[in-house]
C-alpha cells in the first residue's frame, strides 16, 4: 500500500500532462482529450488510482496541493474516474467550498432565497453522503430561509460536535476520503465485479472549478447525447434545465427544456442557437476523435459554453452492440475494434427468452421485477443444491429470504433467482442483472418453509422442492410450471457484429442440443453443427420416461425387443427432425448414457406409480430396483459398460440413427452422421461397438438400398481414456472431451455432492475456483492436452473437441485454440458468447 501521496497523484490536466486510463481512470483521461480538442474545460486537477487507494487506507488528502491549481475561495466538484464507467462509483460531489463567507457573496449575486437554497442543499449532501448522518435531519424546505439554514447548520453540529466545516481544504479533503472509502465498501465492489471489474479496480477522481449555472441571461446546465441508451440508435436526446442550482436529475427535472425544437414546448436550440450548434458540432468531433458515442455535460452561463465533462454513454447491452456496429460501419472504428468492444456476457442478456405472450400464466406470486428474461427449472432452497443441480446439468431456480454474498455461486448454477426480501438494489437484484440472471426480489407473499422446503403462495398453492417453476423476471411474476417461450429477438446489429466475429474466429463453435427444439436454438445461434446429442436426455420428458424405464426393467430378451421395438420410431423421428433442421452442418449423437438411477423410481410412491405403469406387482418391482440399484452409479453401469452389456440397446439407436439417415439424404441433405461413444476405458469397448455398428449399418444400407457413411468418435471422460487416447484414436475418427465426468474423476469429485462442500473449499482457497464451472487447466487441462498429443499420434488427422459444460467458458476456449483444437461445443445459448469469445481471442 502507498504510503504518501506525491505530486504525481495530483496531475493538473493539461493538454501534454502526463496521464493514462489505467493511472486516472477513464474520466480524467478523456477530460484531457476534450482540452485537446479544444473545448471549453474548466481547471481540473485528476487523482489518481494510487492517491484515492492511499486516502482510501487514512492518508490524509493533501487538499492544499490540490487547492494551489484553483484560485482563491472556489467552488468545486469532485467525478469518480475509474477504468470503466460502467463499473460505477461513489455519486458526485458538488459545491465543495460553500460556506458563510460563499454564501454571503451569492447573497448578492443571485439572491437570498437562491444562494440559500444552494447552500442548504449542499449541506444536506455533504452530511448524508459525507459525513453519513441520518437524511431525514436533513429536510430541504420548499422556500429555504435563513432560519431554516442556521437549523440545519445546528443539527449539523450537534450530530458531529463540530461546526459545519467551513474551510474548503477541509471540506475537499472529506469529500475524497468519503469517495475513496465508498469505493473499497462492499456493495461497491460486488456491484463492480458482476459487471467485469478485476478485484483491485482502482478508482481516479477528478477536482474541477464549478462553473455558475444560474445568472444573468440564457443560463443554465444540460447534458446531450447523440445515441439512444436504449437502443443505440442515432438522435439527440438529453435536457437543459435554466438556472440549474444543481446538476442531478436534469433528465428528470420538471423545469427542464428539451434540447431540440418540439411541439411540447420550448428548446434549447431556440434559446441559445449558438450554443447549441456548438454542441452538435462537439459531438461530431467528439465521435470521430474519441471514437465514441459521448454524454457531454455543459453549463450555458450568459449564453457561454463550458464543458464539465463527456462519458461514454451509459448503454443497455443492446445499445452496445449497435453502437460499435454503427461506429465501424462508418469507419470510425476497425471491425475488430467493434469485435474487442462488446463484453461477450452482454450479449447472454439479449439472449434471453421471454415467456411466450400468448402463453397461459399461471401467477403463484408477484414480487419486483428485478433482472429480465425468464427461465424455468426446479425449485431448490440452498446455494448447495443449486450448484448439484447444475453439475447434473439440471436447470434450478433458487429461492432464498434474501441472498448473501455466499450465495453468489448458488445465483450462477441456478437459471433464475427469487427472493422474498429485498428491493430493487439489493443484492440478488445487483448480482443478477450483473450476470443477466432472471431475477425477482421483494416477493413477500411468499412463504417459505426451509425445513419442509416448501414455498406457498398467497392463494394457499403449495410447491415443493424439485418442482417447476418459472421465473419472469421481466414482469415480477413467479409461474407455476414451464409456459411456452418465445426466444430473444436478435437485431441486426447483433447479427452483424458475430458475423465479423466468424470471420475472424478460428476454432469451430457447435452447440449440445438434446431435442430438436434445442437444435432449432443451435441453429437460429448459427451454431456450426450440434457437439453432443445426449440421447438419455431425449427421454426425460413426459410419457417418454415410462418406456425408458420398461427398457431398463425388461428381464427378458423379447420383453426388451418388445420395448426396443417402440423406442425406435421416437429415435427415429427425433434424429430425422434434427438432421432436418441441421441441414448439411454436423451432428454428434452420443450412444446412450445415463447412470440408472436417474430412471429408477424414488420411494414407495415412486415404486407403486412405476409397479402399475408396468403392470408388475410390487414385490417385483421393489426387488428389481434393488437389483438394479448401485453403490456408486456415476462409475457403475454407465455409458458403454451398459451399451456392451445390453448391445441390443446401441444397436436400436444405431438403426433409429441409420433409418434418419437415409430418410433425411432422400431429401437431398448429404449426411454423415457422427456417432459417439461416452464412458469409453478401453480400447477394445471400441472395437466391439464398432463392430456391431457396421453390421446395423451393412443391413440399413441392404434394406434401403441406399449408401451412407458415419464416422464413429469417443468421448474422453475417463482419465483413462485420456492417457490411452494413442491406442483409441485407432478407432474413433474424433475424440470429444466430456469435462464433466473428466473432472469428476479426476478430482475423484461427486458431481452430485459436490456442492455441499465446494463453497468451503472456494472460501478456504482449496481450490481457486468451482472446477465444474471453471475448467481445471492445471490438473484437468494436462489430461486434455496429453489426450489430444496422444490421440493425435494415434491417428494424425483426429478430430478433437470438448463438450463438456466447461465448452462456451471464454478460458476454455482460449486453451481449446492453444491446443488446436478443432472446434468447442457449449449450450446453445452460449453460442453467440462463445462465437465473439474466439473471435476476441484470435485478434
Ligand atoms: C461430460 O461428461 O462432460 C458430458 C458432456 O457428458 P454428461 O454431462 O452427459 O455426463
Ligand atoms: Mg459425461
């Protein structure tokens, strides 16, 4: 930690004075662009990271230093200045140096009733934001009096024991270590890293001389802007507010006047032509020179122009994505610039669905909509199922009372949050929009019952854990069940911009896409093929779980031929649906794998529902699932050891797979279907695959007449695997990473418990981070890049990929390049994330 301020730390801006974004914060450093370009800046003074770190830690502000660049008795604002607006930071301070003495000059100069007005605000300010004291002692009246000042002034010094300050180094130097403090607070700080601040973001500030916005003729302060927040579209949007006493709000203010003419009243531009075109003309230049759409806030005194300062406009991610577009497009910027500019998480919010309008809801309760999009998934109550929730790749909607900073982890394995308690900027609402997390907060006629895990909602209706919510966190509303949705609208400018960013890319994007609805997704993403068609997942749904469960309880080869025989037509029909909606790009499907316990019934309910769907007594079906039980399932009969065992169950997949094929190539696409063996150990689980494989292809191609390929790949999720991969690759055309599993067995780390301990081990910095949600390169990442070496030795021309959750992660991806890897496979709704992630890395 720095130990003294020096005079570097206080840089007067100059148009030569030595500054940087990353010493001064992006404020100051654009301060000094507008002195270059010659508009009309007050006197400014930047702190930089290092002296507000320095005051942050109880260095006194050296205010005297700062004071010797201003003249004598001024009036000043302090700005937080850090590496991105966006970020945030502590409010403004205005009117730093207002006092007795400043006040009796104002007096004179604009009138008791003004002056004294300006001057009680500014205590107001200074004692809630400054000094912290109670704002309610703090009443603005509506005809501000000198009786009421020295009341205010009184409660002041009786709350602090000390006068109201009225020395402005003094004042100054309160003011900056206030700002410095609020910055290195919590909520500051968690608010920051949700929006992609590092955990030691520094924070600049900037001492300017306040220009008078009240006075003599046209006077007044305004802000103008030349693109939509919103939307990012071109148009001059801001305000102007006469004799402003003060800057906030001014978009707000009743009194404000709209910039350009307009038929609801009267405008700037009529008012002060000359300033106005002036500004245009600022703005212009601004573009071009800062290469940025600029929020130019100014104070007309007189009809003179001064510019206090110009940010880049606060922006919606849509608006982001528009405005590099828009600043490339016209040659202000490089397309790869555009490509570097936009935040690849902001895109996942314009991602987000929305429940269908036309879709019935069925409203369990209403709280404040805190973050936008809806999800639906199963009710949990603790960061820890949230997070066995996601490692078994289960959507999950976390309800909690409120949420702690321990439950972030919770808020990023769950699809949607709710909380009872809380507004607007609590914290599950801040962390969710940071993270474009579906979000409802305040939903207070809720009643949660932790030890039942139960929620009721104010009509009586009471849900348990594991079942189906949704959450609309654009509305408020908590839905019972999973209404249809509808996806996000994708504009232009998004299209365009990941457009660029294929160009540029150089490593293959697919999607996992388990139904044909996911591969539609895959395909609207443009998504260049589906990595991973996890076949199990197809019969979670509905009816379809009971034949799935006939097929596991069948005792008998011709009551499982009889069950193999009605599972067919659905492979068939699904497989068939997505090679059509897939076209001519690629697509892997993945033989059958699922632990069976995900398909064996759960309790005596679940016995005695599963008994009469199947038409078995109980004692059967009790002895049965004892049977079919296991220790350990995640390593027991799973993937291939069920595929060998039972091969008739690859064999009807094959066939459903074949049928597809030639069914869709009648169509005109040239399919080659890829086909994927998860689970994989051994070399020779390989070979007996294949070898029934081509026997069902030889007897598709006899019965069709018709001629087809398939390439025939591995999943590598066992470490085995990994390291055996030379010897694999003889046989598999690809090799497909399954980090899932890989990182289950490689940290010999339930993928399903996990969670309960996991957040101890984050906090105890066992590990750096959840290695489900972040891919282990160390330990991990050694085991892929030895599989891909090896596998390629095996075989030089091996496809590889991964596929596992870890896929769309902007870190995986990059090491996946480093290791030329040909392509990553993540959920469809990363794709467009993971498209402009490899593009961003590969410039
Ligand atoms: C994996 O293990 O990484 C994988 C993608 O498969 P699953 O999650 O279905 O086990
Ligand atoms: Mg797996």
């Amino acid at each position: 930690m720095q130990k003294v301020i020096t005079l570097k730390d206080m840089c007067l801006v100059t148009k030569t004075a030595p500054m940087a974004a990353e010493v001064h914060g992006e404020r100051a450093k654009c301060l000094q662009r507008l002195i270059r370009l010659d508009m009309p800046v007050p006197t400014t003074v930047a702190m930089s990271f290092n002296a507000v770190r320095a005051i942050a830690a109880g260095h006194a502000a050296d205010a005297p230093q700062i004071l010797r660049h201003f003249g004598n008795n001024p009036l000043l604002s302090v700005r937080p200045s850090s590496m991105d607006p966006d970020w945030g930071g502590p409010v403004a301070m205005l009117n730093i140096g207002m006092n007795d003495a400043k006040h009796a000059d104002l007096c004179d100069l604009l009138g008791e009733e003004t002056a004294t007005r300006l001057y009680m605000r500014y205590i107001q300010t200074f004692a809630v934001e400054v000094a912290r004291l109670d704002a309610e002692e703090f009443y603005l009246p509506d005809h501000p009096s000198r009786d009421a000042l020295r009341a205010m002034l009184s409660v002041y010094e009786a709350e602090m024991d000390a006068e109201f300050p009225q020395d402005v180094g003094a004042q100054l130097a309160e003011v900056l270590r206030s700002m410095a403090r609020t910055w290195e607070g919590t909520t500051a700080r968690l608010l920051r890293q949700a929006k992609g601040a590092p955990p030691d973001a520094g924070l600049g500030l900037v001492v300017q001389e306040m220009a008078l916005a009240v006075g003599a003729g046209v006077s007044g302060s305004g802000v103008i802007q030349f693109a939509s927040s919103t939307t990012g579209t071109p148009e001059i949007n801001g305000r102007f507010v006469p004799q402003a006493l003060h800057a906030e709000g001014l978009r707000d203010r009743l009194d404000a006047l709209y910039l350009t003419r307009d038929p609801r009243g009267p405008s700037m531009e009529e008012q002060a032509p000359d300033a106005f075109a002036k500004l245009i003309e600022f703005g212009a230049l601004g573009r071009i020179k800062l290469r940025e759409e600029m929020e130019i806030k100014f104070i007309l005194f007189d009809g003179q122009l001064t510019i206090l300062d110009a940010v880049r406009i606060q922006r919606s991610n849509r608006a982001a994505v528009r405005i590099a577009v828009d600043l490339a497009s016209s040659g202000v910027i490089a397309k790869e610039d555009a490509i570097l500019r936009v935040q690849p998480s902001a895109l996942s919010e314009l991602l987000h669905r929305q429940v269908d309008r036309a879709a019935k809801r069925d409203i369990l309760v209403r709280g404040i909509a805190a973050s936008p999009g809806a999800a639906s998934g199963r009710l949990v109550f603790t960061a820890c199922e949230a997070q066995a929730s996601a490692a078994r790749s289960e959507a999950c909607v976390l309800v909690r009372r409120e949420t702690t900073p321990e439950d972030i982890r919770g808020m990023h394995a769950a699809v949607a949050v709710v909380t009872l308690r809380g507004g607007i900027t609590s914290h599950a609402a801040v962390i969710g929009r940071g993270i474009g997390l579906p979000c409802i907060v305040g939903a207070s006629d809720l009643d949660v019952d932790e030890r039942k895990r139960t929620i009721t909602g104010p009509d009586g209706r009471r849900l348990k854990s594991g079942d189906m919510v949704t959450v609309d966190g654009s509305t408020g509303q908590v839905l019972v069940g999973e209404p249809a949705m509808v996806e996000a609208a994708l504009d232009e400018a998004f299209q365009t911009l990941l457009s660029w960013a294929d160009d540029v890319r150089d490593i293959g994007i697919r999607a996992n896409a388990d139904t044909p609805a996911d591969a539609q997704t895959a395909r609207n993403f443009a998504a260049e093929g589906i990595g991973l068609v996890r076949t199990e997942h197809m019969f979670f749904q509905g009816e379809r779980v009971d034949l799935m469960r006939e097929m596991i309880f069948a005792e008998t080869p011709i009551a499982l031929a009889a069950v193999l025989e009605r599972l067919l037509p659905l492979q068939r029909a699904d497989f068939y649906e997505i090679f059509q909606i897939m076209q001519d790009q690629p697509v892997c499907i993945r033989l059958f794998d699922a632990p069976l316990h995900e398909f064996l019934p759960a309790g005596k309910q679940g016995m005695r529902d599963l008994a009469e769907v199947l038409n078995v007594p109980l004692a059967q079906m009790t002895a049965r699932v004892d049977d079919l039980s296991e220790y350990n399932p995640m390593l027991g009969m799973r993937g291939v050891r069920l595929g060998i065992t039972v091969p008739e169950i690859y064999d009807m997949q094959a066939r459903a797979i074949f049928e597809a094929t030639v069914a869709a190539s009648a169509k005109g696409n040239q399919l080659v279907p890829e086909i994927m063996v998860p689970l994989v150990s051994a070399r020779r689980e390989v070979e007996l695959v294949q070898s029934r494989l081509d026997a069902v292809a030889a007897a598709v191609r006899v019965e069709s007449g018709v001629d087809f390929e398939y390439r025939l790949g591995v999943m590598v999720e066992t470490p085995r695997a990994a390291l055996r991969a030379e010897d694999i690759a003889e046989h598999a055309a690809f090799l497909s990473f399954g980090t899932n599993d890989l990182t289950q067995m490689t940290y010999g780390l339930s993928r399903d418990d996990a969670g309960k301990f996991m957040s101890d081990y984050v906090k105890l910095h066992v590990y750096a981070e959840d290695p489900f949600h972040t891919l282990d390169l160390d330990g991990v990442g050694e085991l892929l890049q030895l599989g891909a070496e090896r596998g390629r030795k095996g075989r030089p021309d091996v496809t590889l990929s991964i596929c596992g959750e870890h896929g769309g992660d902007t870190a995986t991806i990059a090491f996946c390049r480093a290791q030329g890897f040909d392509y990553v496979s993540c959920s469809p709704f990363r794709v467009p994330v993971a498209r402009l992630s490899a593009a961003q890395l590969a410039l």
